[in-house]
C-alpha cells in the first residue's frame, strides 16, 4: 500500500499504534472524520511518508516529536482539530 485516503467518512475512535507498520506508505488521509485522540509516535517510522492529512478530526495532545524524523514529509495538514504546542523540525 503506497497511498491510504480515508478522508469524509464517519470514523469514531483513535489512530492505532499500529499504524507505524505501514512503513511504505507514501500519502496518509484521514480528514473529516472523528478521531479523538493523540497523534501516535509511531508515525514516526513511516520514512516514506510524504503527505499526512489529519485535519478536521478532534485530535488533540501535541505533535510527537518523531514526525521530525519524517524527512521525506512535503505536506502537513492538521487543521481544525485541538492539538498543542509546535511543529518538531528534527
């Protein structure tokens, strides 16, 4: 799997820590829903990911720092949801 586009539908719950598995995958989607929950650090292992689309959910906690890791990351979307703090550079 190289692209996961889960955008606009009705998911309730929380991004699982497995997600980090998906190690490959080049664009994560999964706006307009309703994931409540922190942004798991083991995205952080995803070294291809270059597009990560999170916003309009209620996400909160801040950014774990292992999105710095991400070098190939171009496109960050994490708008409208009820995250803290500042965006990790390394």
């Amino acid at each position: 799997v190289q692209r996961l586009d889960l955008d606009n539908n009705t998911f309730d719950g929380t991004i699982p820590s497995e997600i980090g598995i998906l190690r490959k995958i080049e664009i994560l989607s999964l706006g307009n829903n309703n994931i409540h929950s922190a942004i798991p650090s083991e995205i952080g292992v995803m070294s291809h990911l270059h597009h990560l689309s999170l916003g309009d959910n209620n996400i909160n906690g801040t950014i774990p720092t292992e999105i710095g890791m991400l070098s190939q990351l171009q496109h960050i979307f994490l708008y409208i949801n009820n995250i803290t703090g500042t965006i990790p550079t390394e």
